[in-house]
C-alpha cells in the first residue's frame, strides 16, 4: 500500500503497478517528459519556443516543464493564448493563465477572435445554430497559433496534446476514414511542408490525462478542471469514453493505441508528404485550395478583415 | 431468498460518507457497507476510476484505500478543456 520508493503514502499507480508517493510521483513524471523530449528531439538548443497556453491543467503543466528546461539554457519561453470568448469559460481560464505566468515570469501574448475578426465563438454560434462548434473554433485556433507563433519568432510551438487526445484522435480518424489526418498526427506534428508552418511538438505526448491532472493538482497550478461547454456530445467525447471504458476493463489499452500507431506512422508520412500545399490568395498562410479554411469561413460571412497585428 | 437474507441486513455494519462531485457541483452522501474502499465508491456512483481523482483532507488516495465513517471526499474530474 506504500510507495514502492520511500514508504510514503502513494497518491498514484502506475501502468507497472508501481506505487508512488506525491515526491516520486512528480520525479517520475518530469522524468518521462524530459526523455520525450530528448529522445524525440522536440526542443534543439537554437530553438526559439512559443508554448500554446490555455489555462488549463494540461497546458500550463507543460509550459512549466518547458520553461524550466528553457531557463537551464538561459533561455526564454513566450506563452500564446487565444481567447475565443467562451463565456463562463474562456473568461476564467484566461485569469487562471496570467496569474500562471505572472508567477512564472513568463511573457503572455493574448490573440482574441474578437479583436481580430470582430466576433467571439459564442456569438457566431448564435448566429449559426446548426454548425459544429469545434469545426469552426479548431481552424480559426490552430491558424492563430500558427500565425501568432511565427509573428512572435518562433521555430518551434509546444502544445498540451497529452496521451488520451492522441489516441482520440487516432481513433476518431480511423473511424472517419481519414487517415490522411493521421499522418499529421506524433509528438512533432505536420506532415506537408511549407514555410509558413511552425513545427509543432507534443512533450506530454506520453502522459495519460489523469496523470496530468495529477500532477497539476500536486504543484498547486491556479487551473480549474473545467470542460469547454462546447465539448458535450461531440464525437470526441465518445470516443473519450469509449477508450476510458475500455481501459477500466484493460489497462494498458491506451497505451497499446499509441505504440500501434507510432509502428505505422512513418509509413502514413510517407503516404501523405507527396501532397503539395500552396498559399491562401487572400492572407498567404497555407491552405489546401485558394482560400485558406479562415479566410473561406470570413469570405463566407462577409465579414470584415480588421488588419492587426498578430506577433 | 432475498427478503431471507434482508431480514439479516441488521448485521452488516454501514457507514456513510460525503462526495463532493466537481464536474456536476454537486454534494452527495453516499451509505456504503463498513471497509468499503474508493473504488467501492465509484462503482457505488457508477463513475469510471479513469476520469477522477479522489481527494479527502486535500490528499489524493487511490483506488485500494478503505474509507471511514463520516469521510468528506471530493471527486476531481481529469478531463478538462476543448
């Protein structure tokens, strides 16, 4: 019942059925971050490094981790958030993440739909009752942080991924037919090229969600472990629950989805890197056909372009 | 049979402890059979051990820790965000 390192009360098992208390807990976890990092080489020394900040646990955890690793280099992270404007949510984790980077000595550079674009998620949501949320929030989201990320110097964009999102996506994908989506996914993210794409790297990719939690809740991170409004009963939602079903019953079932994967990936890159990307005719960031997925959602709207500046 | 064995349920010691469920802001308590443990609870709430963390006092416990009486537990999601 004790941990297996020190007699301590455990607060944690893990998949070796090993016990930890809250110290050994926290050496074991910024341990295998650390390796990820290292033997994916996700952060090379003459990296310039934006971390995607949302205020939530998984985020702040590994700006954190990055931060640190950083700060041995004698080196700086900027945080990047971007604010949808979803109410009773977005609002309070954008408190919890400048109390975050206050405490951290962090520099946070905020982009808001609002400010850009002229609305919040909620309120073209209101406008449109039927379309799905996560479709239109997730493009304008990872074009910001592309945009805003490069504006800001960067060559490389830490994200939060953590296990469970990646073997949702895994799966999502496998039962949608898309595997071309796959081949995007891995702790370095992307697989076409152009040169206005940041590379994105995954440090927690090998981190389960609860461990995650866990070990924000431990170091006292000002996040609350709220869901997005949006999130309930999407497809990802089951899915999620389909793999924690699953893993209940067969511990290891996540991880057996990662390792699966990673078997085929190089194989799917393979498949998908011949695909050439060209630049949107309106904002020049990459897209797939004339008009990047913002600028055909904008177009759509008729909704006024304000220039601003992003970095 | 049942009504058989019920007559004897005088003889099973309960105890009663108080869950705070964050992910619906809710207080519940919850009668339990003396020794049971946190995963005894969850299955009692039919919550997957997978989604939560268990608090009392602030501490985490696992799934293997037997409760007491009158324990005031608080039942963390971990899934968060978009």
């Amino acid at each position: 019942m004790a941990c297996s390192s020190c007699q301590q009360n455990p607060v944690h098992t893990t998949q070796s059925h090993t016990k930890l208390c809250k110290k050994h807990f926290l050496e074991y976890f910024e341990k295998k971050v650390f390796r990820t990092i290292r033997l994916h080489n996700l952060l090379q020394d003459d990296d310039i490094v934006v971390c995607a900040l949302s205020g939530g646990k998984d985020s702040t955890t590994v700006t954190h981790l990055v931060h640190r690793i950083l700060k041995q280099r004698r080196k700086k992270v900027t945080a990047l958030l971007i604010n949808e404007g979803i109410h009773d949510y977005r609002d309070s984790t954008l408190k919890d993440a400048r109390k975050f980077c206050k405490q951290e000595g962090i520099v946070l550079k905020e982009l808001s739909f609002k400010k850009l674009f002229g609305f919040t998620l909620d309120e073209f949501l209101q406008k449109h009752k039927n379309i799905n949320p996560c479709s239109v929030c997730g493009v304008i989201r990872r074009y910001l942080m592309n945009r805003g990320s490069r504006e800001l110097g960067a060559t490389v964009l830490v994200t939060g991924h953590n296990l469970d999102d990646e073997a949702q996506n895994i799966l999502m994908n496998q039962f949608k037919g898309n595997m071309q989506f796959s081949a995007k996914l891995g702790p370095v993210s992307g697989a076409l090229e152009h040169d206005k794409f940041v590379r994105k790297v995954k440090p927690l990719y090998f981190m389960p969600e609860k461990e995650v939690a866990l070990y924000a809740y431990l170091k006292a991170f000002p996040v609350e472990f709220i869901e997005c409004p949006n999130a309930h009963g999407t497809f990802r939602q089951y899915v999620g629950e389909l793999i924690n079903d699953l893993e209940q019953r067969y511990p290891g079932t996540k991880q057996g989805i990662i390792n699966s994967f990673l078997s085929i990936l190089p194989e799917l890159k393979k498949q998908y890197r011949g695909k050439k990307i060209g630049s949107c005719t309106i904002c020049g960031e990459a897209a797939a056909k004339q008009l990047c997925k913002v600028c055909e959602l904008l177009e759509k709207e008729k909704i006024d372009r304000r220039k601003k500046e992003y970095g | 049979m049942k009504q058989y064995l019920n007559s004897f349920s005088f003889l099973v010691q309960h105890m009663q402890v108080t869950v705070f469920i964050q992910r619906e802001n809710k207080k519940k308590i919850v009668k339990l059979e003396k020794g049971a443990t946190v995963k005894t609870l969850l299955r009692t709430l039919k919550i997957n051990p997978e989604v939560v963390l268990v608090a009392r006092k602030k501490t985490i416990i696992l799934a293997d820790t037997p409760l007491n009486d009158k324990d005031a537990l608080e039942l963390l999601s971990v899934i968060s965000g978009g």
